[in-house]
C-alpha cells in the first residue's frame, strides 16, 4: 500500500526536488550580489558583460529596437554588431515590465538573469534526460547540472551579464526538442498522404526548429549544431543502411525543422552582408538549404542501393563527398569557403588566440580541474549508451553521442566552450549513474529485503518448496536426494554489482560534492571582482572632464549614413579595456574587447609597441585619438598580448627576451627566465606609463650578460654563461668591447631582471630614453603599485591619462626642463632633449585648468633660460621664440 501511495506522489516528489536543485542553483549564482552591488549599481564581472549593459541601455531606451551598428565604439568606424537580440532584449524586456529605468536599476535587473537561466537548465536537463534514459537518470542529470563548475558555472553568475549562458541554455533546448522529434518519427509508419502519420512529428519537428531559431537569435554560433545534425544524419544513416531500417524519419525531421528555420530567418530579415557564418548572413539559408538537399540526397542514394551489399553505401558516401568537395571548390569557390574553410578555421588555432583566454586551446590539466571525476563519468555515460545501441540502434542516443563529441572537440580546440560542454558532462554523468542504478537495483532490493526481514523475497523455505519436485522412482523405490541437485537461491544478490552501484555513487557525488564546493569557492570569491576601482575612479573622471565626443550615447544610427561629428575623437588603450571606456567614460574606444582595432598598421598593438613616436603619431592622427589610458597590467603581465598582435611570428622576444639560465650554481638543469632589454623601455606603452612621457637616464646598475647562441649551444634559446652587476656607462663599454672580439655564436648584450611591477626593474631603463614631445600626463589613480613605500621609493600609480597634443615649440639646445605635480600630488620633471635645436614641449605653464600643472616656467638647462608657454601655444602648435 505504501508502495502504491508512493507512485501517486511521485510526479510530485520530482518536482519539488527539481525546485530544490533550482533553488540551489538560484543560490550559488547569487552568491556575489552581496558584494557586487553598489550604490552606483552593479559592479560587473569581466569585460563583455559591460557592453552588454551598454547594449541593454540602448535598447532600454528605444524598446523594442535593437542597433546592428554602434557608434560608441571603434572610432572613427564605429563597429558592426554580430550577435543577435534576443539575451539582450530579454532583459530590456524585463526592465520595461518591472519599470527599471535607471542605471542602477537596469544593472541590478541585468545581474539576475544569468542566475535565472542556469536555473532554467534545471528542468531543461531532466527533461533531456528522461527522453533518452528515465526519471532516475533525469534527476541525476538535474542535480549535476546544478553544481557543475567550469566557465559554465562563472559565465551564469550574478553580475556575469552575457549571453554565453543563453547560449548553453537554447542550445540544449534544442536538443531536446530535436530528440523529442526524433523519438516522435522514428516508429511511425510515415505516409504523405495520410496527414495523421504526419501531424506528431512534423509538429515535433517545427517545435526543434523554433528552438533552434532561439539560440540562433542569440548567437550565430548555433549554427555549431546544424553541424552537429549533419554529422548526426550521416552517421544514422549509414547505421540504418546496415540495419535495413527506413530513413524517412531522418528526411521528415530534418526538412521541417529547417524549412522553419529558414522560414524565421526570411522573416527576421539579414542585418549582414555577404555569406559568413559568424554573421546573420543569407549564407545561413544557403547552409540549411544545402542541409535539407544532402539529407534527401541520402535517402535517395540508401534507396538507390538497398539491394546491393552493404559496403556499397559508405564507399558511395565517401566518393560523393570527395566530388562535392573537389565541385564547390573549382565552381564555387565562396560556398567552399563558407562551408569547408569556416569548419577547417573553427577548429584551428592562430597565434593570438594564446592572448585570449576564451580561445586558448583546453589542456588536460584544464580539463581536470574543471570537470575532474566527471570526465569519468562521462566516458561511462558514453559507453553506455553505445552498449545500449549494440542491437538496436536509437538515433536519439547518437545523436546525444555525436553532440558530446563536437563540443568537446570545440572545447579543446577553444576552452570558451566549456560552457557548452557542461551540459553533456551533466548528462552523460547522469546516464552512467542511472545505468548502473538499473543494473543493480534488483540486487539492492534483495539485499535490502533479505537484511530487513522484507517480504519483497521469498522466504528461504519457501523458495526451497518452489524447486522442481523429483521424479519418482520404480515402484517401491527411493525417490531420489532432492538435497544435492538443490537450485540457487534466487534472493541472493550479487555483491560484485552493489559493489559496483557504491563506487558509482561514491564518485558521483564525490564530483557533485567537488563542483558545489567549487561553485561557492569561485562565487565568493567573485564577489570581490568587478571591475578595477583604479580602472573605475579614472574613467568616471574621463567622463566628467574631457570634451563630449558629440555621439547620442543611447540613439540607434544607421551605419550607411552615419558621419561623426567634427568634435568626435577616440582613446587609445588595450583592447581588454574598450567597453569599460564606453560604457563608464561614455567615450569611444579605438578597439574593443571583440578584438576589433587591434591589428594592422593602425592598430592599437602597433601603436603600443611602437619604439618611433612619429610612427606612433601616425597610428593616432589616422584613426583620429585624442587621450591614452595606460595601466600598470599592460605595461608588464600584459605587454606579451600587444607584442603578439603586433607581430605573432616573433611576439614579446625582440622586448622580453627568454635566456635559459642554469637552475642554480653549478647546476646542468636550465630554466627558462625573461629579460627587459632596453627596445622594452623604449615602447609608447614603457615611455607613457613608466616615464610619463619624459626623458630618462638610467641611474642603477644594469646586468652585464654574456650568452652562447641557440645554434652554438645546441639549445632552444640563448645560454648565459657569465653575468655582472655593472653600473650602465660600464656595462655598456664592456658590450662593446667584447661584442668587438666575441667567438663565434656568442654575444653579450645589458639586461634588467623581469619583475613584473613587483621590482621597480621597469623604472630603470639600460640606456637613455627619449622624451615624447607631444603627450601629456593628464590624470592618474592614487594608488602606488608598490604599496605604502616610504619618500625615497618608486610611486608609479596603476591607471594613467594621457593627452595627445600638437605640442609648441621651443628653439634651443640642449635639455629643457618643467616641474610637473600631478593630481595624486605626486611630483617629477619633464626634460627633453633638443633635436635638430628645437624642443616640442607638451605641458602649458599657464591658461590650463587640468589636474595636472606645470609649477614652475621651462627652463634650458646651464643657460638660464626660461619660457611660459600657454594653452593655447600648445594646441595650436606654435612657436614661442
């Protein structure tokens, strides 16, 4: 009776223990909220997630509208936007209904709905899951899904406002929905002329191609699982070829499910030109186009060779693809490029992806560390569900089995698609657990009946009496000792199976266990993150004191007749930095975080690496900026990313130079160590940051290195054989002396240790460094990378303020000299030295009313000569004298 109460109420028992692992998800995901929000609002995770506050502001504003096209970034172009509405207009949408209309309004509203959508994977996942396996299975999954770490994890936290967890969210719905169709069509006697057999999967169907439009309203990137439904149906295909079974569910399936999509796309209309991919482009109807003709093309060939032996098929398959192939490329070239060239460089990896941490390749190391025991799990998932297939094949498990594959092999090509692997991990964990569940639960139940006195068994004597009773003998005979030839007992469990059901659930929820730890770990500590408060304090002043660049900061322009107005200018920084500059200074950066900007002879990492101020000046008079924000991250752990950009082939190693050095004295073991050399020091980003721009002389001593070459030493990289603390003049005559004799394959050369900002190594250039003569320091932090260092010690602040300047020019010879106090209070001179008997000097001695002042007249040094020079000689470009 018991029993029976139970299944009433098991819908019910589902449920609320669903609710309970959302509610634990709501939780975790929450977490930060307590640190993050502010009075101005919600101090953000992370970069992007700025700009889609920016976005969401906009859209806010002109609701339900949505800009293609922004003009608050990449001046003097503006950038084109390629990804899709619907993440950010589903918070507009929200700040609409609950009234949210100002900035800390919109920011809190924003934060929730990350944590809201990995909610939303809570039921999603069982549901998923209970297709393919059971309700068992579909808690699992449920539960693991709810404490699964990894960028999955970190990108649906509160304050993470992106829509990567949108994407792991719509994705999934489609996959659900496409193996619901699935198990709709497969077993249906399908006939066209009987609208019945139609009416379950073609509904089906159009509900999987609904989905698919979600996620791809969100993001391009959806079009990953057309890919995966291609490999999907090849696959089934060939397995349904071998097991004589019709493949006209396939062709139903496929062919609504993107008839839809293509039908919503028409409907939304192409924002973007041309045929790729990556954009809402008429190349994706192209695409799904091509999808449903190589699916019907399948199904024509299948019929076409069902009678001849089976190897026929593939052999065909493989024949038919090569010719497609050779085809598009010699007749087609653009459709051989949206197709085959977009798959080759999705998966491939350039050089600059190592300095963006999204699109590194996944490390094993990684990998662990993220999913550990899940890993595990999963490959048992997986097994699984190929054992289950052995006889009787289930597209819906190979479909769950080819989508596992791709992401992972997404995520190793690039880690950001961890977020997306979650899913499977969660899954396929879940599967292998409710496996195993399966195949022990009748042993359990009989150690559990026999141990609890249950009469779930039967009792010993009378399993006995069920025995076959013996034949009887001749008469008067014995009948035979039934005894010996006794059967099993049928209630004794197999201790090797509940054995293997405890090692399950001990590493199930060993990982569980882990990954909620995990989860509350990286919460808590996010909810110390956020942006920078240095970052934070220096572009709020940006925003209050440089000129309105003349751009409606929330109007929607159209980007074929948008011109800037004549007042527009932009600011160079890194790229890591543009949306916090849109979004907080209400400026316009001349790059963005989409790495946009960043390459080129125009380019931001051109720009930063430059040693030649005219050339620099060049980059800044095409691409129209007027300010530079420097901090103390790009001038040292950063500098590697610009030098890559700039140059992939030889990255930081003409600046930060590798020697292998031995381990410790007398060792034979080498260790890899960075060096400053002086082309460092002469970098726009050095010079700015370190020297404010001003002439430097070195004042400590320097490391005299002698080095073997890689090719005399048999190494990778150089070898130092001999190194001397030397004061610089020494140092650099004991260069020049022995280069003048050096044997074959060595060198010596002057190097400063690489400390990062934790020495003051990156104040200490080898050589004199020049002066930069049109910039000036117009506001940095307050806070001193070195701490509370005492009068004599370096101040080198972590957020700096440049402006770029015409300059006036002074006639002279020699070195000019100005004092300079900055807004922090922080005092040094600006000297420079003539060139060619003239001086361009960046700093007004009078009629400027910045922060940073002048103290004091400029003055030739050993001449007596002194010149006030106003604001406006400076942006007029005059000449004093």
């Amino acid at each position: 009776m018991a029993q029976m109460d139970l299944k009433k109420y098991q819908p019910y028992i589902i449920i609320g223990i669903i609710v309970l692992f959302a509610l634990l998800t709501l939780w975790t995901r929450g977490i930060p909220s307590e640190g993050l929000v502010t009075a101005e609002g919600v101090n953000l995770l992370g970069n992007d997630p700025w700009y889609s506050l920016r976005q969401v502001e906009q859209s806010v504003a002109n609701f339900p509208n949505y800009a293609w096209f922004d003009t608050m970034t990449l001046y003097p172009t503006g950038d084109v936007i390629y990804w899709g509405p619907l993440f950010v207009q589903i918070i507009a949408a929200l700040c609409v209904l609950t009234g949210a209309a100002t900035r800390p309004e919109i920011m809190l509203v924003a934060s929730w709905v990350p944590p809201l959508m990995a909610v939303a994977m809570v039921p999603v996942i069982y549901l998923l899951a209970r297709k393919i396996a059971d309700w068992k299975t579909g808690l699992i999954a449920a539960g693991l899904i709810a404490v699964i770490g990894s960028n999955y994890a970190y990108r649906s936290l509160f304050g993470f406002v992106d829509h990567h967890i949108a994407e792991t969210l719509f994705s999934t719905i489609f996959v659900l929905a496409y193996v619901a169709a699935l198990l709709a069509a497969r077993d249906r006697q399908i006939s066209l002329k009987n609208f019945e057999t139609l009416k379950i999967p073609v509904i089906t169907a159009a509900l999987a191609g609904i989905a698919y439009l979600l996620g791809f309203f969100n993001m391009p990137t959806m079009v990953l699982f057309a890919l995966i439904v291609v490999a999907f149906t090849l696959v089934q295909f060939i397995l349904d070829f071998f097991q004589e079974r019709s493949s006209e569910y396939l062709v139903l399936v496929n062919a609504v499910v993107f008839a839809a999509v293509i039908v919503g796309m028409a409907a939304f209309g192409f924002p973007h030109p041309g045929l790729g991919l990556s954009l809402y482009s008429i190349g994706h109807v192209i695409a799904y186009a091509g999808l449903i003709a190589g699916t019907l093309a399948l199904y024509g060939l299948s019929v076409f060779l069902k009678d001849r032996p089976k190897y026929y098929f593939p052999v065909a398959l493989a024949a038919a693809a090569a010719l497609a192939v050779a085809v598009l490329y010699v007749a087609l070239p653009e459709i051989y490029n949206l197709l085959i060239s977009s798959l080759v460089s999705f998966f491939g990896e350039a050089a600059v992806t190592t300095t963006v941490q999204e699109a590194r390749a996944w490390s094993f190391a990684a990998a662990w560390a993220t999913f550990h025991w899940g890993l595990v799990l999963a490959a048992g998932g997986a097994a699984a569900l190929l054992w289950k297939n052995l006889e009787r094949v289930n597209p819906a498990h190979v479909f769950v089995l080819i989508w596992s594959g791709i992401i992972l092999a997404s995520t190793a090509a690039h880690v950001r698609y961890e977020y997306y692997l979650a899913a499977n991990i969660a899954l396929l964990s879940a599967v292998f657990a409710g496996a195993v569940i399966d195949a022990t639960w009748k042993d359990v139940a009989r150690l559990l009946g026999r141990g609890g006195g249950s009469k779930a068994s039967p009792a010993p004597e009378a399993a006995e009496k069920q025995e076959t009773p013996a034949k009887k003998g001749k008469k008067g005979g014995k009948a035979p000792d039934t005894r010996k030839a006794k059967a099993p007992r049928r209630d004794q469990p197999d201790y090797l199976k509940i054995g293997a059901l405890a090692a399950v659930v001990a590493v199930t929820l060993l990982f569980a266990g882990t990954s909620l730890m995990g989860n509350i770990a990286l919460a808590t500590g996010a909810k110390y993150s956020g942006m920078d408060s240095e970052w934070m304090e220096a572009l709020e002043w940006m925003g209050e004191n440089t000129p309105d660049p003349g751009v409606d900061y929330y109007a929607i322009y159209d980007k074929e007749t948008f011109v800037y107005p004549e007042e527009a200018y932009g600011v160079m920084s890194w790229w890591d930095y543009g949306h916090w500059i849109t979004f907080v200074a209400k400026r316009i950066p001349n790059n963005n975080p989409f790495q946009h900007g960043v390459t080129g002879p125009n380019g931001s990492a051109t720009y930063l690496i430059s040693t030649d101020e005219e050339a620099a000046n060049r980059v800044l008079d095409n691409i129209g900026t007027r300010y530079i924000v420097t901090d103390i991250l790009l001038d040292t752990s950063k500098f590697h990313a610009p030098a890559t950009w700039a140059d992939p082939d030889v990255g930081q190693e003409p600046f930060q130079p590798y020697y292998l050095l031995p381990e410790s004295g007398g060792s034979t073991n080498y260790q890899a160590v960075p060096f400053n050399n002086q082309e460092y020091y002469l970098t726009m980003i050095s010079r700015l940051h370190n020297f404010d721009g001003s002439m430097t002389d070195p004042t400590s001593q320097v490391i005299y290195a002698e080095y073997l070459e890689p090719a005399r030493a048999n190494t990778s990289l150089p070898v130092i054989t001999r190194t001397q603390q030397m004061n610089a003049t020494e140092g650099a005559a004991a260069v020049e002396a022995y280069n003048q004799n050096a044997p074959p394959g060595s060198g010596a050369t002057l190097l400063n240790m690489y400390y990062q900002y934790r020495g003051d190594s990156i104040l200490q250039p080898l050589e004199r460094v020049p002066a930069l003569q049109h910039y000036r320091l117009v506001h940095e932090t307050p806070g001193n990378v070195y701490g509370n260092v005492g009068e004599d010690g370096p101040d080198l602040k972590a957020v700096k303020i440049f402006e770029y300047v015409p300059g006036a020019t002074i006639r002279g010879e020699g070195i000019i000299e100005v004092p300079i106090v900055t807004n922090t209070g922080r005092e040094f001179t600006y000297r420079q030295e003539s060139v060619n008997g003239t001086f361009v000097v960046p700093y007004a001695t009078s009629g400027w009313s910045g922060e940073v002042k002048a103290t004091g007249q400029y003055r030739i040094a050993g001449t007596g000569q002194a010149f006030d020079v106003t604001e406006e000689d400076i942006q007029q470009g005059r000449t004093i004298n």
